[in-house]
C-alpha cells in the first residue's frame, strides 16, 4: 500500500525534484503532450465514428434497392431470381458480409451464407423492423456492423381494397444484414500507427522547445546566485540588479536591503570595537599614569598616596561597570528563551525603582511623580523589566535640570501595557535620536564625564525591550526635556 508520507518525503529529500527548473520543464512538457494525447484520441474517435456512419449509409442505401427488387421479382414467394441472388451475392462480396431475407412468418427464406435456410428467426431487432422501425448496431469489439432494412410494398391501384387503399404500405419482410468494418479498422491502425510516428517527433520537439524555455527562464535567478556567490566569496559587496521579472526585482531588493544591513552591522561591528577598545583602554591608561607617578617618587606623602588610589579605585569601579555592562549586553541579545517570565506586578514594581532612585534625584532636587492609571498585571522577565525602567528612570533624572521633574505613567489595554518616562532635561538633539541606541553613543559629549554611564544603558535597555516583544519610542525637544513610551503585552508572545 503507497504511504502518502512516505512519497512526501521522497519529493522533499530528492533534489530534482524541489528544482524549479525541473518542475518548469514537466510543466510545459505536460502542457505541450497532454493537449496532442487528447487530439489523436479525438480524431481517431471521430474517424471512427464518421467511417461507420458512412458505411451504414451507403449499406442501407444498397439494401433498399434491393428490397424494392425484392417486391418487384416476387422474392419472398419465389427464390430463384438469379438476377436478387447476384445483387446479394455481389452486396456480401463487396462489404464482406451477410444477408438474410426474413418473411412476414419470421422465416429466413436466403442466406448469403447457405447455412441459416427455411429456420425460423425470433429477434427483437427483426420483430421492431417487422412494425417499420430500422435499426442499427455497431459492434465495436467484434468488428462489425448489423442493420435491419423492412421489405416494404406499396398497395397499387389494381391490389386496393376499402382497408388497403392506395398508398398504404405492408411490411412483407425484413433484410438482416451484417457487414464488417475491417477495411475501417485497418485504416484506423494505420492512421495510429502514422499519429504514433508524429507524437514522436512532437514529444522530441516539445521536450527540445520546453529545454530551452526553462533555461531562458530560469537564466534571471541563476544570475541572481552568481551574483549572491560573488558577493558571498568577498569580490563584491555592491547590489546587485536583476530586473527582467517582478519576482526577481523583490528578491533582489530583499537581498540588497540585506546586504545594506550587512553592511550596516559590520560597519557598527568595527565602531563597537573601536569604541570598546577606546572605553576599556581609558581606565587601564588612566590607572597606569597613576600607578607609575606613586612609583617614579621614592617617597611619597600618604594624603597623596591616599588620594591616587582613591582615583584608581575610581578608574577600576569604571572599568568593572563597562565590562558588566558589556556581559549584559550580550547576554540580552542572545535567543528570547533565556527569559524568566513570570507574573509581575508594574505597579508595585514602579513604586519600589522609584523608591530607590529618589535619593539620587534629592541630589538635584528632582521631583519624581508616578502615575498609575490602572493595576497592571503582566507576564515579563521581573529582573530584565526592572532594568528597563530603573535604566528609563535613572536617565530622566542624570539628563535632568537642577529643580526638574521626573513623571512616570503607567497605563494598558487588553493587549498591552505602556509607561512613559517624561522629564524636563536638556532634551537630545533631533539628529542624535536615531543614534541614542547605538553602543557609546552619547548625544550631549560634553557633559559625559560629569554626568557618568558607560554609553551603553539604553542599548541594554531596547535589546531587554525586544526580548519582550515590545517597542520604545522617544519623543524630545532641546531644553525642554524628553518623553520615552515603552509598550509590552501583557502576556508572553511565543514565536
């Protein structure tokens, strides 16, 4: 018994039979027989069919000249006419067949045979023929065709009576006649066997045609690899451009918008490095001078060794925050199952990060407002969400004004949950805010040293966001401030 899954999977491991060009060549191939196959058929059926209504006609035609020499010549009565026996005999010759004259008794009085003589016949063909109704019957496996003609007489003027008048016709006999259709046969074999010879050179022709059409339309993807292979062995990395079909110019725009990112990613590789290399290297520089000035002085006060080490100690804290920063930076781009996903509170969680960064917002005199439209009750990483907020908060109070004002706000849908972090800072620059995610970007240079960070909090902050499936959007003016919306659903996504 044929396994469906089992043929599934042969066509999915078989390379021939995933190729397109192959798929496109049965196509046309099918396409191109098929419609010749059903022609043959039809014409021979139609030959056929035509041969055999010819043949009855021309036989029946022959028949009722007879039948009328049959009432002329008396036969039914008298069969020794020799002028009907040669008219049948010369009828049975030329279309290789066989005459009975049946009487009105149901009596065969000849048969061109000689074997069937003076035996009475019942058949329901000669009983209908006997009421005046033709018939006709083809017999296609045997080779044959069988008619039945009635042997009519018309009452003339000297046999009329006041029930027979003139004109009335009597059915006297019938002529069961069968002739054979081998000349018909043999015509069709010969016309199958010349339609064979031409579905040969058909299919030779069509199998040529459908070749060079495949090849002629596969040629634009097959450009497209080469042009991908050329790319991918590093002798290029400019688009490329392929436009002889639709399909070909969306693959083609995918890729080069693929290459583009590509390209865009390498290029953000290389500054990441640089910028890394360059944040790394300025504490270790830094704790270096320092470390080499205590040692070029033999003797050195112990307010200035103390307050050295102060400094490396703050060089090194630096260095440890980068690298942790870094760690969980990798970390959060790595696959969304590492989330820890549990039930979580967005109030409550709000409440204690505002709690805990006040005191830093007391430096500065920072007023901190939370705002909570509804209970929000949310399937997120409790950990991951609350750097999300804390790095949002930390920030509306760090790119603060002495005496602003910090408002959180918390609301939701059946869908998701969003809290805006708005405050009345500095503001980021319109063309920095397309950058403001970018690993050490920092938009006011100026004032980074002061400030602190590591240029790295909102990179970690929109990668722990995509974790979650959510989005982050800013909105900011200079000198007025900045107003960051984070939306996450309420319930875990699962891709």
């Amino acid at each position: 018994m044929i396994n469906m899954a089992d043929i599934k999977a042969f066509l999915k491991n078989n390379k021939l039979m995933r190729s397109l060009k192959f798929r496109l060549f049965v196509i046309m191939f099918l396409m191109g027989m098929v419609p010749s196959v059903f022609m043959r058929a039809g014409i021979l059926e139609n030959y056929e069919s035509r041969a055999v209504e010819v043949r009855t006609s021309d036989v029946q035609t022959q028949l009722r000249i007879i039948a009328n020499h049959l009432i002329t010549y008396n036969y039914l009565q008298d069969t020794s006419s020799e002028v009907i026996g040669a008219e049948l005999e010369q009828l049975s010759n030329l279309y290789n067949g066989r005459v009975l004259i049946i009487n009105g008794n149901l009596k065969i009085v000849k048969d061109t045979y000689g074997i069937s003589e003076g035996k009475t016949i019942i058949s329901e063909e000669v009983i209908r023929c006997m009421k005046g109704t033709n018939t006709v019957n083809y017999d296609e496996v045997n080779g044959f065709i069988e008619l039945t003609i009635p042997i009519v007489e018309t009452v003339s003027a000297q046999t009329a009576t006041a029930e027979l008048p003139v004109g009335t016709e009597l059915v006297r006999g019938v002529m069961l006649t069968s002739v054979s259709t081998d000349t018909i046969i043999n015509t069709i074999d010969i016309l199958s066997r010349k339609a064979v010879i031409m579905e040969i050179i058909m299919v030779v022709c069509i199998f040529a045609l459908a070749l060079i059409l495949v090849q002629i339309l596969i040629h634009p993807f097959e450009r497209i690899t080469r042009a991908i292979s050329e790319v991918k062995a590093g002798y290029t990395n400019e688009p490329i451009s392929v436009p002889d079909y639709l399909e070909t110019e969306h693959i083609v725009d995918a890729f080069n918008s693929l290459l583009e990112r590509m390209k865009s990613l390498d290029d953000s590789r290389k500054e990441f490095v640089a910028n890394v290399s360059h944040e790394l290297k300025t504490p270790i520089t830094s704790v270096k001078v320092l470390a080499d000035s205590l040692l070029a002085q033999p003797d050195v006060p112990a307010e200035l060794y103390h307050e050295f080490m102060k400094d490396i100690a703050e060089e090194v804290e630096r260095e440890d925050k980068i690298i942790n920063d870094l760690l969980a930076l990798v970390k959060m781009e790595k696959s969304a199952a590492t989330l820890n996903v549990g039930v979580v509170n967005i109030n409550e969680l709000l409440e204690i990060i505002l709690k805990r960064l006040r005191p830093i917002a007391r430096k500065k005199n920072i007023e901190m407002t939370l705002i909570s439209k509804r209970e929000v009750v949310a399937e997120v990483d409790e950990v991951k969400m609350s750097l999300i907020l804390t790095n949002l908060v930390e920030n509306a109070i760090k790119y603060n004004r002495e005496q602003g004002g910090v408002e959180v706000t918390l609301d939701a849908d059946h869908q998701f949950f969003t809290v805006q972090v708005a405050d009345t800072g500095i503001g980021i620059p319109e063309e920095a805010i397309h950058h403001i995610y970018e690993r050490f970007y920092r938009a006011d240079k100026s004032h980074s040293k002061e400030i602190g960070g590591t240029g790295l909090g909102l990179a970690i902050t929109r990668s722990a966001i995509l974790l979650h499936r959510g989005s982050i959007k800013v909105e900011s003016k200079v000198g007025e401030g900045s107003v960051f919306t984070v939306k996450i659903p309420l319930t875990r996504v699962l891709v």
